[in-house]
C-alpha cells in the first residue's frame, strides 16, 4: 500500500542507528512488524491461566510421550 507521511526527523534517524536498514520503508516495514508481534506476545500473556494453555504446559514432555506411543 502506498502512502506519504509526515515523520519526525530526529526520531527517524535515531531509529536507523538502532534499526540498521537503510530505506524508511524497510525501516516503517521493521517497526510495523515489531509493534505487531509485541502485541501478539502481550495478548498471549494476557491469556496465561484462562483456560488456553495452561502454566505447567509442556511440549516437549508430550512430544517425547507421542514419539514413545
């Protein structure tokens, strides 16, 4: 999608230093990324111990018991 946006100078090229790319749109790509997957991780905490995945969940033990069956 295309689009132009107004961005605050001093802010974007602090994030370059930290980002290292080297386009704002891979920069803007880089951060729309990372704001999503914050959000994701935090919506996951937020469902610890409503019933999803439970606090003692263990992968690997069911892994090892399904490979032994």
């Amino acid at each position: 999608m295309r689009t132009n946006i107004e961005l605050d100078d001093e802010l974007l090229q602090a994030a370059f230093r930290y980002a290292g790319v080297k386009t704002k749109r891979e920069l803007v790509d880089l951060a729309l990324r990372e704001f999503v997957e914050q959000h994701r991780r935090k919506d996951l905490r937020e469902l610890r111990g409503q019933g999803g995945i439970s606090a003692d969940y263990d992968h690997r033990a069911l892994r090892e018991r399904d490979r032994s069956s």
